[in-house]
C-alpha cells in the first residue's frame, strides 16, 4: 500500500555478533595501546641519546604494553584470519579433510587457550590478593597488566568456539582463506 510504513523488526544480536563487537573494540584499545608504546619508546631514545637523561618508567612499561596489546589483540586477529598459518599442505587436500583438520586444530586450541587463560588468572588473582610489584623503581602493581591474560584468551576462547561452530556446520566461512580466495 503507498504510503504505509511497514515496522521494521530488530532481531536480537546474536553471540557471534556481542563477540564479534567486543573483540573489535578491544582490538582498538589494543591499537591505542601500541601506539603509546612507541610514543614512549620514541621518547626514551630523544631523551637518552640528545638529552643524556634517560627514564625510569619506559623500558617497564613497554613491556607490559606489549603483554596487554598481545593478549587483546589475539581474539580480532583470530576472527580476521591473520594469525601466521602455515597451509601450504592444507590447501592441497579435499575440503572435507581441509575441515576435519581445522576442527582438530581449533579444538587443540580451545584447550591450549583454556589453559592458558586458567592459568593467566590463577597468576593474576595471587598477584591481586599478595598486593604482588615490580621489583623496579616504579614498584607497578603487577596484577593490572596480567589480568590482560586471561581476559585475551576469554575473548580467543570465544572466537575459536564461533570458529568451531563454523567448521562443523556447513559453511563457507568455515574454510581456510587460502582454499575460499582460490576457489569461484
């Protein structure tokens, strides 16, 4: 009829989509975080090498930037597909074993992040709980920069179980790039 305004309807967002923003969003503080880090970085060598004064904080705190922007990043760096692969045989096998493969793997990672993640927090809650510091100058609460462990592998542990979800159900998002950008 013209002129009739037809209601749209919003669906619930799915999980794939509430991970899928998550991740995106901490891969944007992940980036922010680098970019502090070189900023800093940048800072140190001006001020140590024209300036003969170099600083307490930037060597340390580098470190645990790289940590945190590591572990947030690994989740959106799943999803996009950039982790370093190595396909070159994968690639030549049939698409039903190119998918039980990527099952096992991913089911190999699931395990290892669950560990991982497990073992970040127990690290990260007795930091918490004994009030753990750097053993530098700075004397940092340690706790804040591992608590990025396990929220990291939270985040992979949730892409890897959307990746999986893919593998196993027809779908082709589910195959390696490699074989999906060869393919018409």
């Amino acid at each position: 009829m013209v002129g009739t305004v037809v209601p749209r309807t919003r669906t619930a967002p799915t999980l794939e989509d509430v991970v899928e923003a998550a991740n995106t969003w901490v891969f944007r503080l992940a980036t922010v975080v680098l970019f502090v880090m070189i900023l800093s970085i940048g800072y140190e060598v001006v001020m140590r090498y024209l300036f003969v004064k170099p600083t307490l904080w930037v060597t340390e705190y580098s470190g645990y930037a790289l940590v945190i922007a590591t572990f947030l990043a690994a989740a959106q760096t799943q999803r996009l597909g950039r982790h370093v692969t190595v396909d070159i045989v994968l690639v030549r096998f049939p698409l039903r074993v190119q998918r039980a493969l990527g099952i096992i793997s991913t089911l190999f990672a699931l395990g290892f992040v669950a560990v991982l993640g497990w073992q970040g927090w127990a690290m990260a809650s007795k930091s918490l709980e004994l009030n753990r510091i750097s053993s530098t100058l700075m004397e940092t609460p340690v706790f804040y920069p591992q608590v990025t462990i396990p929220i990291g592998c939270f985040l992979l542990f949730l892409q890897l179980l959307i990746q999986l979800y893919h593998y196993v159900r027809p779908d082709p998002r589910a195959l390696p790039t490699a074989t999906r950008e060869g393919e018409s």
